[in-house]
C-alpha cells in the first residue's frame, strides 16, 4: 500500500484545528521546524517514520490513523509486548540521554522485566 500523502496531509490539518495547535507549537513538540511541518501540509513533503510517530504521540492518536489506514484514531492497546513496542518505548526514553540504539539482550531483558 502506497502512503497517501494527500490524507495524511488533511488529517494533520485537522488534527491541529481540534486541538487548536499552531504548526510552529507542533514543530517544537516534535523537534523539528515550522517549514517542515508546512511542506507535510501543503503535500511537498512526506515525513519519516520516527516523524510520524512523534506526531501520532503529540496527538494521542493511532498511527493507522494517521496514516490513512484506518479511520479509527484510537490507540489500539496489546497484550502482548512485543519486541518492538519495548524497543520503540525504551528508545523514546533513551533519546533522552541521546541514546537510540538498544541490544537484543537489553531489550530481552526489558522484556522480562515488563513481563514479569
């Protein structure tokens, strides 16, 4: 399946409209700058994965729906943990310290201790 831009660029828009968000208060919550975000809205530019997470977070909202694929926005919620959910959790908190890279042992171990 292809990304369509088009909707992703309308949800965007819409997203910031509801939550009464400027494109330059959604360029510093996810770092990046006010340009960017105008080039995703006006269809000039598709962002990264990472990007579209860090949006999809800033919003509270699943990234299906984001996305275009899915019209739910609603965060679907797991049991089961799985090894990218930890590594995605654990690389937002290590990019605190600028850190994005986790182990398969670190993230075993995580995982064990989440589990557990």
């Amino acid at each position: 399946m292809d990304f369509d831009v088009e909707k992703f660029s309308y949800r965007l828009t819409v997203l910031l409209d509801e939550n009464n968000m400027t494109q330059t208060q959604l360029a510093k919550k996810i770092g990046t700058s006010n340009v960017t975000i105008c080039r995703y809205l006006t269809c000039e530019r598709i962002p990264r994965l990472d990007v579209v997470t860090k949006i999809a977070s800033v919003f509270n909202i699943s990234l299906d729906y984001l996305l275009g694929l899915s019209d739910d926005k609603d965060i679907q919620v797991s049991d089961e943990i799985s090894d990218l959910n930890i590594a995605l959790l654990i690389s937002k908190l290590y990019s605190l310290d600028d850190n994005s890279h986790l182990s398969k042992n670190q993230i075993e171990l995580i995982k064990k201790n989440i589990t557990s």
